[in-house]
C-alpha cells in the first residue's frame, strides 16, 4: 500500500508480539533452553507495555528460585510427585524472615479514633457554651455601656461640638449592640407568632411517613440556615458604618433569618418532646433512622483532611443541640401540665438511649471514614490545633508576623489571615470556624426560660418587681461568671498548647 501510493517506507519496528511474550521467555530455563535475546529499543518499554529492565531483573529471580525448587522435586521423567506437592500446598513454605514486612494495617489507626474525637468534640462544645455565654452576659452588657455614649454623642451633635468622622461606639460595641436588637426582636416574634401547644398537638396527631419526611426536610434545612446565618452576620456586620438605606436590608434579611432558624429548632424540640412524652416510638423511631441515615450519606465518600473539617464541625453543633435540646426537654416536662404518662424512669432511659445513638453513631461514621479515607487518627488532633489557633490569632493585636510555615515560590511564608479580627468579639470569632449561630440559639434559651417563669406552679411573675429584678440581676451575674470562667479555662489551654499549633495555622 506505501508503494501504492508512493509513500515513503518507514523502518522496520520491533516485533510486538515478540515483545509481549518476552517475560514469558525466561520460563523455558526450567526445560534447559536458554531464554532468547531480543532486542528492544530504548523508551519502548512503556509504549509497548513490555516488563522495564528493573521488572525483568525481580521476574528472573522468581524464574530462577521456582526453577530450582521444582528441579529439586522433579524426577527424571519430568512429572512432579503427587505427595510432595500437597505437602507444599499444605504446609505454604512457612518462612519467619516474613514476618517484619508485613504492612502495618489501618485498623489500628482507626481504633484511636473514638478516644480523639471524643477529645475534639469536647473542645468544640465548650466553644459553642462559650459562645451561647457571651450572647447572655458579654454581649447585654456591651449593649447597656452604649447607650450613655450613643446618648453622648448625639448631644454633642445637637449642640455642634461632634468632631468630624468620629463615631460614637467602635465596631465591636456596634457589633453587640446589633445582636442584641436582633436577639430582642426575635424574641419578640417567636413568642408572637409561634403556637408551640398548637404546633405540639399537630405533630401528636400526624402519621409517621409523614413525620418522616418532615424531620429529615427540617434536617436539611437547619444545616442550611447555619450556613447562611453565619454569611449573614458577616454581612450586617460589613455594613455597620454604612448610611441607614445600605444596612437596614441586610439587618432585615438577617432578622427574618434568626425568625425561620429559631423556629426550625423549636420543631426539633418539639418532636423530641413528642416522642418522650407518648407511649408511642413512632417519632423515637424517626430520630433514630435519621442517625443511621447520616451514617450511610457520609462514610462511602473519600475525603481528605481539608474536607473531613467541616464535617467535624457541624456534627460539634450537632452535640451540642442534642444536649441543649435535652435541657429543654426536660425543662418542659418539669411543668406539670406538660407531663404525660411516661414515668421518670422511662424518661432517663430513653434521653440516656438517645445520647449513645449519638456517640455510636459519631464512633462508627468517622472510623469508617478514617477507615475509606486512609487518614490518620493524628488529624484529630491537627483539627483541634486549628480551634486553638482561631482561639489564640482572634486576640493578636497585631498578626503581621504570624505566618504559616509554609514558603511560597517567592521563598516567603504567606502571613496568617484573621477575618473580622477586631470587628467582631472574640467568641464570635471562633462561630465562623464552627459555622454556629448564637443569636437563635440564645433565642430558644430565652423563650424556655419565659415559660418557666410562666408556668402555674411558678410564682416568680407573682413577685413584687424589686425582688423580680433581685432575681434577674442575681442570675445574670452567675452567668457572667460563668462566662469569664470558661474563657479563662479555654484562653489558658489553647496558650499552653501554642507551640502545638503549627499544623493548626497550616490547615
């Protein structure tokens, strides 16, 4: 055909086939042949997909080692003997000299596991309290000290003694003070517009394959909001120096979102209350299905350490919930009229039932994805390193030299990024790394705790207003000394361990 159409001729290739059954070759040694010699070219090895020089080395030693052992069992007709082949077959050719090599395996890293993560999430979780402290103590009272500079600096602009581009509260003071109006509006709204007794008796009332499909909707929609509340906080909170006709839209969309999240968690409440509360297990049985439905969604994915994080942190919200959920819980059935004939025992037996799902639940999904993922139990702990590091950089004054370690191509270490450093508290900081709303959490705290002070056998509304404000004032001094406690307690662990956060800072 090249002479046919007057092509040039090419040079002659290297026989393929030939090629190909090269590392067979080597095998007629055992009949006494001699192996033929056939040349390859260089480079052709990986294009022609014949054994490298290196593999023909290893090939030849196995040739020459099984040819040396069946020479030894072989008789002069060339048969191998029956016995002496089933005694191998039997005894596998025992050698000790193995032993040392044999691969370490993951299961033993995957045993560490359960312990680390119990340590993380416990960490985690005393972060989330720290937070839901600070919009109950730090965040009031930094509202209440604005309001003499907020009076100020609108006298003195009325009587025109303002200095140009000065502002009456700085950003943090601002911060507060938006969360707490936020925090006060919802309040508002949630106790105006949401019949929890209403709400209560309709999900008593409804069948189970409908109950079904409304939790885990209500799942995927919760996990949504704290999403979207975080961006949204970062958002209002970018526009506090902005004129009114800029920040009021992104104060509203906030609001109404702190309305829809506070909302979600009181279903979640209530179907918690549901299925302690009746001799029923329909709604038990649905908060159970939906752990091992969290389990089958997550363990069958490869993930690396970056992608594994932000699973820890939403199952730490997750902890926390369910044992917030559990003090509500039985805040609730501490009022007489909300007890049902379930007797205290059953109670602890199932919330104790219900909180080692959880436990199991969390051991098994992230062993099996340690387990998929080849990871180490190690990045447990670099992911608390990070909690440490947000802890720590949030109150740098100056982190212009913290640097990760790591030298870009320009031979210079990248500097460590704190966003909102200075803009918001230092407990909020650390909810953008959690991905953790305080503001509807704080809300569903205030409305249980209005309805204990609303319930028959409580008579604290029934008190004259000074002892009313005694009580009040006495409770928010506990809970402001629980929260400097805890910060103490969580400042002096991360600053003891700040040598350990390295790998923290690169993640």
């Amino acid at each position: 055909a090249g002479e046919a159409f007057g092509s040039r001729s090419r040079p002659e290739e290297p026989d393929l086939k030939a090629q190909l059954l090269s590392p067979l070759t080597p095998a007629r040694a055992l009949r006494g042949a001699p192996p033929p010699a056939l040349p390859v070219p260089v480079g052709a090895h990986a294009a022609a997909g014949v054994r490298s020089p290196e593999r023909g080395k290893v090939a030849d030693r196995i040739t020459e080692s099984c040819s040396g052992w069946f020479g030894q069992q072989h008789k002069k007709d060339d048969r191998l003997e029956f016995w002496a082949w089933l005694l191998d077959e039997i005894q596998s050719r025992p050698d000790e000299s193995q032993l040392p090599r044999v691969p370490r395996s993951h299961l033993l890293e995957v045993t560490l596991v359960p312990q680390r993560l119990e340590k993380l999430l416990l960490v985690g979780f005393l972060l989330c309290v720290d937070i839901l402290l600070h919009e109950l103590s730090f965040t009031p009272l930094q509202a209440l000290f604005a309001i003499p500079r907020i009076l100020a600096h609108s006298l003195r602009r009325l009587l025109g003694r303002s200095v140009p581009g000065a502002h009456a509260l700085t950003l943090t003071q601002v911060g507060d003070v938006i969360r707490t109006t936020l925090l006060l509006l919802n309040v508002a709204l949630v106790v105006r517009f949401f019949d929890v007794s209403g709400t209560y008796h309709y999900i008593r009332g409804e069948s189970f394959l409908k109950l079904y499909v409304v939790f885990n909707m209500l799942e995927m929609f919760e996990r949504w909001c704290r999403s979207i509340g975080v961006d949204l906080f970062d958002v209002v909170m970018a526009a506090a120096r902005q004129s009114w006709a800029d920040f009021l839209p992104k104060y509203l969309a906030t609001l109404f979102y702190c309305f829809v999240h506070s909302m979600m968690h009181l279903l979640r409440v209530l179907l918690l209350h549901v299925a302690i509360n009746t001799s029923s297990s329909a709604v038990f049985l649905i908060i159970v299905t939906n752990n091992f439905g969290e389990i089958k969604s997550t363990v069958f994915k490869k993930y690396n350490a970056t992608g594994l994080f932000p699973i820890i942190t939403s199952d730490i919200v997750e902890r926390f919930y369910l044992l917030t959920d559990i003090i509500f819980v039985l805040s609730r059935l501490s009022i007489p009229s909300n007890r049902g004939t379930v007797g205290v025992f059953d109670v602890a037996f199932l919330l104790s039932l219900l909180v080692v799902l959880e436990l199991g639940t969390d051991w098994i999904k992230f062993c099996l994805i340690m387990k998929f993922s080849e990871l180490k139990a190690e990045t447990l702990e670099i992911y608390k390193e990070v909690l440490m590091a947000d802890i720590l950089v949030c109150r740098v004054v100056d982190s212009s030299g913290l640097s990760t370690g790591a030298a870009t191509k320009e031979g210079k270490a990248p500097q460590l990024a704190a966003p909102f450093r200075g803009i918001h508290s230092f407990s909020h900081s650390l909810q953008r790394r959690l991905g953790f709303s305080g503001v509807p959490m704080t809300t569903i705290v205030v409305v249980h705790l209005l309805m204990l002070a609303r319930s028959p056998c409580n008579s604290l509304l029934r008190q004259k207003w000074p002892t009313l404000a005694l009580f009040v004032a006495a409770m928010f001094t506990i809970t402001l000394l629980a929260k400097a406690l805890l910060s103490l307690i969580v400042l002096g662990f991360s600053a003891r361990r700040r040598s350990r956060i390295p790998r923290g800072l690169e993640l």
